[in-house]
C-alpha cells in the first residue's frame, strides 16, 4: 500500500471509496473491523493507520494464514 492509497482512503468518504472498490459499504465495512481486530489497521475519528504491514503484505500475496 503506498502512501498515495492511504492518502486517498482518508480523505474519502468509506461509501465513495467502496464504490470506487466496486463493493458495497457493508463489506467494506466488515472488512477494515477484520482488520482492525487483527491488529493491522488502526481507526481513529475516521482515520485509518496502518500498524502492521506484514499483514496487508501477506492479504494482497494470498498467504494469510486467519480467514478475512
């Protein structure tokens, strides 16, 4: 994820940036409380912060061993 992205996934509203993700809200929604339950993001007043990369890295490569 670089900078750029997390850039834009703060400053857009969560229901333009599940549309511009092609997925609904909802999902969109389940998914960062996936990930923040498994200690890879932080939200704070809307704001995302990545904590643990190694996760997101093993999400995009296929090799995450919990089931999001």
């Amino acid at each position: 994820l670089c900078d750029e992205d997390k850039e834009y996934f703060n400053r857009t509203k969560r229901w333009k940036a599940a549309q511009d993700l092609c997925i609904s809200p909802e999902t969109l929604s389940r998914n960062l409380a996936r990930l923040k339950e498994q200690k890879a993001i932080k939200i704070e007043k809307s704001y995302i912060t990545i904590i643990n990369n190694n996760i997101l890295e093993n999400i995009q490569a296929g090799t995450l061993i919990k089931d999001l």
